[in-house]
C-alpha cells in the first residue's frame, strides 16, 4: 500500500506556465480587489509610454510587445497596486507587538503604506507624523552622531537610477560611504569577479544575441519563478533546436518544460515546449568542480587534436591577440584529476564530458548563471571560471555569445551604475566634485554584512533603508534582529509593511513612498524615472495610476528633502531644483557619468539605450589590457568540509514568492500548497538517517562559527528528486542556521546556497521523562 505523503504535499505534472500561470493572475487579482483596474495595469508593464514591471531584470524585447508580462510579474505588479491600504485607522488597531505575531506574508498582505509614521513606545503603536517633523526628527538624528561613519544606508534593487543617483550624492555629502546594498547579497560575486577577468561586472550579451546562440549553457538558476520573461527566450530557442543544457541541483518544471502562455497552439492544445536538452542535477556547491570539469575535456580535445596535426578545439588566435594567463589555467586543471572533479561535482565523468562535446560542438555559446553560482564561499571564483571557459573558445565579444548574469530585482544593476557602491572609484569622486563642487570621502565604507556586524556590535548607530526588508534578508535573524533594536534611529522608505519595520530603534520611522506603478508628478509636471536590466539597456519608466493615499511621496523628494534638512546649505546643491524636473538628475548623472551622454534624449527614444560594456566589444578594461584566465586552486565548498554530515543546505524560493516577499504559501511546480515549513532530501539521505518522508526534523549548522548553535526545529521532511548530500528550504526560513561569517571572502556575498548542515529528529517531537512519545 503506498504511503501517504505528508499534507500540502501532492505531485504536479504541469508544465511550467500554461493555464495554471493564467488562472494564477486571475486569482492574484481578485486576491487584491483590483480586478478591473489590475488587467489595464497589467497592460502598460513594460510597454514604452508605461512602467518598467517592478520584478525581475529581465530585458524587454525592445518595448514593443503588447504582452509583455508574466506569472511573477503580474503578483508584483498587482502586489504594488493593491486597493489594500494601511491607514491611520490600522495602525490604531494593531500595535506593533501584536503586528510582530502576523506571518511576513499577511504583513505585507495588509496593503499600501498610506502616511509617514514614527513610532511611540509609551503607546506600542506608529502614529501619524508631518513630513516636515519626520525630517526635522532624521536630520537631529543624523547630525548628533559622532561620525557620519556611524550612519548606514541601505539601498533595494528596486529604486529608480534617479532615486539611487539623489541618495549615494546625499550620503556622500553627509560624510560616509556605507552603502550595504541588496547587490552585496546576490551578485556581488560577479561585480568582483567579473572586472579582474573581463573588465566590467557586467553581462556582454543582449537579449538578441539569444536569436543568434548555438548553445545556451544554465548554471545554478531557476527562470520559471525568479525572471519567467526569460522563459519565452528559452522557449524560441528550444523550438528551433537550440541545445540548452542545464546544471542545477534541483529539477526545476520550467527547465524542464514549458508552455508559453502567449502561444495560442500551446493554450489551445494543452501541449508544451521541452527545454533543457541536458539536465545535470549537480551536487550543491559542485559548480566549480563541474566547470573544471569540461574545461579539462575542453583541454584534452584540444591536445588530442594537436596530436593528431589538427587545430585543436579552442581558439588560439583569439587567446593570443586578447588574454592572459593560460599557461596557469592549463597547469591548474592538469593538476586536478577527474575523480576529484567527479566526487566535488556529484556528476559522472561521461555527464561532463557529454556537456563539453556540446560546448565544443557549438560557435556561439552564451553561459547564463543565477544566485546558485554567485551565494556560495568561492562564488567569485565560480563565476571566474565559468569566463574562463567562455574565453577558451572565444565565446566572449562576438554576436550570439557571452556571459550572462541572470539579476534579480529590476534596477539592482542600475543602483551600482549610478553611485550605489562602498568602494566609490577615482572617476566616480571625480565626476561627483565637478557636478558638485565637492570632493567626496574616499575610504571603503561597508557592505551589508558588514553594516549589520557594526550594528550588532554597537558601532553603528543609524539605519536609513530605501526599500528593502534588510534584517529578514540577513544571515543569522537572531543576532541581526537584536542588533537592530539597540540603534538610535531607523528609517524605512517603503510602499508596504514588512518584519524590518518593526524591529524598533529608540527613533523609528516609516516614510510611505510611491510605487512603480503610481503616478508621480512633481512642479514641472507628470516624471517617469529610468531603469538598467540585467543586459544594460537603461529605459523609462513611468507610472499612471493615482497613488493610494494623498501623503505619499516619490523616493527622490523624500531623499532630497531627507538631505536638505540634514545638510542645510552644505555645498550649495540645489535639491528642491532636482526635484521639481527629473530631467535635471538625469543631466547631473551624465555630469558624473559620462557613458550616459545625452541622457535624456536617448532614454526617450522606445526602448531606450544600452550603456557601453567594454567586454562586448574586446576591449579589456583590466590592468594589463587582457582577459584573464584566472585559476581556483580549491573545488571545496567551505574550509571545513561536510564528511561529518554530509549534507549540504542551499535556500531556495518558493513559485510564490519574490525576494523576501512571500505572495502566498504555495510552490506548485514543486508540489507543495499551504506551507514553507518543509526540507526537500533525497530518499536515500532520509533513510540513511533512520528518517522517513513526512517527519519533522531539525536543521542545524554544522559549523559553529562564533562557538553558537544555529538551527531551525519541527520543519517536515519531503522526499525529492535532488542528489544524495544535498538539501533544500526555503529563503529567508533558512537564513537562521547561517552565521553572518559564512560569506565569500573575496566579495562579500553570503553563502546561502552552500551551508554544511545537520539534520536529525525534532527535538520538539522527542519526549521528555515519563512522557509517551509522539505518533
């Protein structure tokens, strides 16, 4: 008799999208109460004269399409423009205390932030405050600190280029450069890594040199939940006989197969497009033992062929005339032998050779890569070596080749584009003092993690977060969460509640700002503002739905009248002026940075521009002028390995959820409704623990870093297709069995896709003395 799975558990078949995506819309929309309203917003996302969908950072397909938004997107978008609100009313209701106790989801469910709020801790409630006394209150507050160094500003990917530029000028005017960044904890590996290899932290590809691919390589993402835009890309190029072969721990549906919801033969026949030609289910933290793995039977075809008098595989005069560094590469791969690369990566020797013949067989190669490559403690060097193999056969420059990080949050490249950096470079300094008049402080301030450590530890004072939900985003909730509450002043800019909101300062305020999708008019009329995709095409946006409440503000004039009550005069920028035109931030940013050159003429153009990347066209911007083949002397996942456990954890999300956002309990692809409090193991790791599907068991940390135990109790077991010493739950519920000091040394990003892990039994399921166990 078979065993019955555990509740909210079930098997899905479907293909990814379809009308199951559809019906999901319908029902987000009715979910919202914006029925009527929510179809014609949906119609001007990412349209030229609309808004810019406030998810993913997939490109447009030039502006033009009349449907051109997805799943995901669509929960966004009708997220942000809820008839939902939060008014005076609420906020008399619910005491923070009690707003603690309510899920993150039925937090965020409330609706739109409608008043400018500071906290009361006589009352244990937020009361309406004017925005001129919230201003007053965070300039006294930022100005008694002993040094602006004891300030930190965090920025969301989800903020404008213009909102982004006012913010990084105020703060460096105000003194600091501690700019932890949502960037610091997805791809910061990239814009580390990226620059010493190729010269930019940035793609090389455009979304039409997927027309043009011969092979599409997929490492460590998952487009059918975190970009599904992308998805109709990979669609058109299955059919028409592109190989796209996959490395991903989990199989994920939308890799697997695919119906486009804007195919009428595919809706109309309930059929699919398969996707992936290849799927190899790797080992979690394997990626780098995978990509040394068909470097070196790159390698090794290619000195079979010079054997044999032939040409070899790679292309030698491009190595020749445009890199550095092969004769090392060559050595360290040599160096590693295949059960080594066999017993990192969990793949067969014939899997990776099988991926290399399709890498050789192909011109064209574009390699994309998500936050499975970037999250991990050598995610700069994965990222490094996946250029590398770009490089051995010239895949770098030309059309229909490339490296393609796959960003989250719309403008998160855009933010670093435009300031959004701890680490402000000459040029940037430069390009600030001629606009401005000043020269701005050049030492390296902090990056996420560090900003939280110096919370913690008493040093910093101060948190100003445009956007965000940056505690519940953190590793280790626990010690993040107390640091939190022992600062003097919190300020939140947000369209909606979130966790972070109510972990109160001695000073607390919530500034409700408008939303992607709301109108936003200023003294010269109705503004659109600009945002940079994943590809660097830098294009407008422009909200047309009235804003939810009367006392909402844009982000740019809640920075701008945030830095003129905190700076006064100081350096005589005119911020009121700034404000009343965007055109005048975008003149300011072509000022500092000269790639946008005539800014506001090419961003009105459909479509809009693409800033230069170097890369893209062989030019190297690197210190000795050349791509670099850079080596990784270790395949290990982290300095302790995992054979006392031999379990490693990667976070994932859910198919109803963005970020930190959770839209809704369900991950349907995944099989799994009306919960998140589940761990996916294989069956074999399940038994070898005396486990079974269906019992609760506790994940705990296997490296105790600061001498703490870190771990989660009571989540179910699940048995799932994912390979034996891995496992997987959902972000941010895991983020609690991660010290803040499990990151990647070189960038900064945390590792949140390979933590070393214990799993055993619930504790709260074991009984004490003289009780019965529980069934």
């Amino acid at each position: 008799m078979k065993s019955k799975r555990p509740e909210g558990i079930e098997r899905y078949d479907h293909p990814a999208g379809g009308w199951d995506a559809l019906k999901a819309v319908v029902k987000t929309l009715a979910h919202q109460q914006i029925v009527a309203q929510g179809s014609k917003t949906l119609l001007k996302a990412n349209q030229p004269e609309g808004f810019d969908c406030p998810g993913c950072a997939w490109p447009d397909p030039k502006h033009t399409s009349s449907f051109e938004f997805c799943e995901n997107g669509a929960k966004a978008i009708t997220w942000e423009s809820t008839a939902k609100r939060t008014d005076a009313e609420f906020f008399r209701q619910h005491s923070r205390s009690e707003l603690w106790t309510w899920t993150d989801h039925e937090l965020e469910d409330a609706g739109r932030l409608t008043l400018p709020l500071l906290y009361d801790q006589g009352s244990d409630h937020f009361e309406q405050i004017a925005w001129d006394a919230a201003f007053a209150r965070i300039a006294a507050e930022l100005n008694k600190l002993d040094d602006p160094d004891q300030a930190e500003f965090y920025t969301s990917g989800r903020a404008s280029n213009e909102a982004a530029f006012l913010y990084q000028l105020f703060v460096r005017a105000y003194g600091t450069n501690n700019f932890p960044d949502c960037s610091n904890m997805c791809h910061e590996a990239t814009s580390v890594g990226l620059p010493k290899s190729i010269g930019v932290g940035k793609g090389t590809v455009t979304l039409e040199d997927f027309d043009h691919a011969d092979a599409i390589f997929s490492f460590g993402h998952n487009p059918g939940t975190n970009h599904p835009r992308m998805m109709s890309t990979l669609h058109e190029a299955a059919r028409r006989g592109v190989p796209i072969v996959v490395f991903n721990p989990l199989k994920e549906r939308a890799l697997e197969r695919f119906a486009a919801p804007q195919d009428p033969i595919e809706m109309a026949t309930l059929s699919s497009t398969p996707i992936a030609s290849a799927y190899h289910q790797i080992r979690v933290g394997g990626d780098l033992a995978a990509l040394k793995g068909i470097m070196k039977s790159v390698l090794e075809r290619d000195a079979a062929g010079i054997a044999k008098r032939d040409e070899g595989v790679i292309d030698r005069a491009f190595i020749e005339e445009h890199t550095s560094g092969l004769d090392e590469l060559r050595a360290d791969i040599e160096e590693t032998t295949w059960d080594e690369i066999v017993s990192a990566s969990g793949l067969s020797r014939r899997a990776i050779e099988s991926a290399a013949d399709a890498y050789i067989s192909a011109r064209n190669v574009i390699i994309c890569y998500g936050m499975g490559i970037t999250q991990h403690a050598h995610g700069t060097a994965n990222v490094q070596q996946i250029a590398n193999l770009l490089l051995l056969r010239g895949n770098i420059g030309r059309q229909g080749a490339g490296i393609a990080p796959i960003r989250g949050h719309s403008n998160v490249q855009g933010d670093r584009t435009v300031g959004i950096t701890e680490i402000p470079s000459k040029s940037l300094l430069d390009g600030i003092e001629s606009a401005f008049g000043f020269r701005a402080k050049a030492a390296k301030g902090h990056n996420a993690i560090e900003a939280v450590e110096a919370i913690i530890a008493g040093q910093s004072k101060a948190l100003v977060c445009l956007g965000g939900n940056l505690a519940v985003a953190m590793s280790d909730p626990k010690s993040t969460f107390e640091g939190m509450r022992k600062l003097d002043l919190v300020v939140h800019i947000a369209t909606k509640l979130n966790r972070s909101h109510l972990l109160t300062a001695k000073t607390s305020l919530i500034l409700p700002c408008l939303g992607r999708t709301d109108l936003d008019t200023q003294a010269s009329g109705p503004q659109a503002v600009t945002v940079e995709d994943s590809m660097s095409m830098v294009h407008a946006s422009k909200g047309f739905l009235n804003p939810p409440g009367k006392e909402l503000r844009s982000e740019p004039s809640i920075i701008a009248a945030m830095a003129k009550a905190t700076l006064g005069d100081r350096h005589g920028i005119d911020w009121d002026g700034l404000i009343a035109n965007y055109d005048r931030i975008r003149d300011k940013i072509e000022e500092v940075f000269p790639d946008f050159f005539d800014f506001n003429n090419r961003v009105r153009v459909p479509g809009g521009f693409r800033l230069d990347v170097p890369a893209s066209f062989r030019r190297w911007k690197t210190e000795n002028g050349k791509a670099n083949f850079l080596i990784a002397p270790s395949m290990k996942e982290d300095p302790v390995f995992v054979e006392r456990s031999g379990l490693m954890l990667t976070t994932i999300r859910s198919h109803d959820q963005y970020n930190t956002t959770v839209y809704g309990l369900d991950d349907r692809y995944r099989g799994v409704f009306g919960r998140r409090d589940v761990i996916f193991m294989n069956a074999e790791d399940l038994a070898r623990r005396n486990l079974k599907e269906g019992d609760r068991i506790d994940i705990e940390a296997l490296l105790k870093v600061d001498g703490t135990e870190r771990l989660v109790s009571g989540f179910t077991a699940v048995a799932y297709d994912i390979p034996t010493g891995s496992i997987a739950g959902y972000y941010p519920e895991m983020n609690a069995v991660m010290s803040l000091r499990h990151f990647d040394r070189q960038s900064g990003t945390p590792s949140h896709k390979g933590v070393p892990v214990i799993v055993t039994p619930s504790a709260l399921d074991q009984p004490r003395d003289g009780e019965e166990p529980v069934i």
